[in-house]
C-alpha cells in the first residue's frame, strides 16, 4: 500500500467520504490512508453534551492532527463552550471555516472568547445570550474573516444600549439571515444601524419578521450595497 502515489489513495479514501464504517477501516490500513480517512471523519464535529467533549478534548490532545481536520463545528451547551475554552482547544481548528452555537450564555463567558475563531468564514447563533448590544457587537469583531451570518432569537439580559464604542471593527458579512421576533427589536435595530456588522459589503438579506419590526427591515432595505432581499413572515397589522 505504502507504494501508492498519495494522489491515488487521496481519491479513493474521498470517494468515501460519506461512509463513515468505510473510513475506519482506512484509517486502520496503513499511515497513508489514515491521515486522509482522518480528514473526513472529523470533518464535522457536534458537540451536544459535556462529556462528549471531554471525550472529544481528550483524543484531540493525543493527536493534534485531529484537531486540524475540524473544518465544521457545531456546539449545542454552555457546559460544552466552557469545556473548549479550558481544554484551549477552540484555537487549535486551524481549518475551521463553519460554526453553529444553539443555547450558548455568552454573557457570563469571557468577553474575548470568540477571538480564536477569526478564521471562520460562517456562523450560526440560534437561542443565545448575550449581555447587551455592545458585548454582542465586541464578539463579532473577533471574527474578521465571517462573511455569512444566521442569526436566531438572541437574546439580551442587560440593558441594550447603542454601541458607543468608535474603536470596534464589524466584520464585512455578504449573507445575513435574521429570524427574529418582538422582543428582538434592540438586536434588529443594531443591525439596521450597522452596529454589529458593516452593512456596506451586504449582498443577500433573508429575514423572517413581524410587522412591528417592519421600520428596521425599511432600513435594511436601504442599504446600497443589496441586491437581493428575501422576506418571508410579513403579515397585514390588524
């Protein structure tokens, strides 16, 4: 096997990319294919519970190259969030290009924790929380390479004030889908206000709103930057 030109063994362990019970047999045939087979198999990673990412942490300590093969993550606890932060573990996804966050309490993490994810290009916050305005605005400076966003009932326990802070750089996104409700109108007049990202790279703005918000969806839609709006939820007030 060893004598293999690495371009074959790459094409054939890929075109098992989808076969997860395939791709352990790989990696168990020689270092040539596991390193490949390794690639896919850790390619995703969900993170729904504490001990399975004390697990996770774990093996990822012993091979670093595990590590590296993670291009998309998904965190489901704040439990599980804690964990990566004390394993230092979010710093070694040096390929991470996607990230979903669902029931995260980011108010009562450190204020700088998104700071090792700058190289992701996607995110996703479903049912999280944040502080206020000016702590979600700081997060999101972090990531200077996001170019997607979806964004989903986030949720603010302080009070919501007006990002004051002039020194804060809101990455470029081009693809910004909002989902948002009544009690979201501080986050959606943040963004209407280009308080959380720069509104001047926006390409495609898709959105699920009530009518009360309807004056910031007004505002979005101004910006000179969009060609494409999507709206979906719209219905006549009264």
């Amino acid at each position: 096997m060893s004598e293999l030109p690495q371009e074959l063994v790459a094409d054939m362990v890929d075109k098992l990319h989808n076969d997860p019970e395939a791709l352990k047999a790989c990696s168990l045939t020689c270092h040539a294919f596991c390193a490949r087979s390794r690639e896919h198999t850790f390619l995703t990673i969900s993170l729904v519970n504490e001990k399975h990412c004390i697990d996770f942490c774990d093996v990822c300590q012993k091979s670093l190259y595990i590590s590296r093969s993670v291009a998309v993550l998904h965190v489901y606890t704040t439990n599980v969030f804690q964990t990566l932060l004390e394993f230092k573990l979010l710093g070694s996804f040096v390929n991470l290009h996607s990230a979903t966050f669902r029931s995260v309490e980011f108010d009562g993490l450190p204020y700088h924790c998104f700071s090792t994810l700058s190289s992701i290009r996607s995110i996703t916050l479903a049912g999280v929380t944040f502080l206020d305005i000016v702590h979600f605005s700081s997060s999101l400076s972090y990531l200077t390479s996001l170019k997607r966003a979806k964004i989903y009932a986030i949720r603010l326990v302080g009070r919501a004030v007006p990002n004051s802070n002039g020194a804060v750089r809101c990455p470029r996104v081009h693809d910004l889908k909002l989902s948002c409700n009544l009690r979201d109108g501080p986050v959606l007049e943040a963004f209407a206000n280009g308080d959380l990202i720069s509104l001047k790279s926006l390409r495609i703005i898709s959105t699920v709103f009530c009518p009360q918000n309807i004056s910031h969806l007004e505002r979005l839609m101004q910006t000179l930057s969009l060609p494409v709006l999507r709206v979906t939820g719209l219905q006549p007030a009264g």
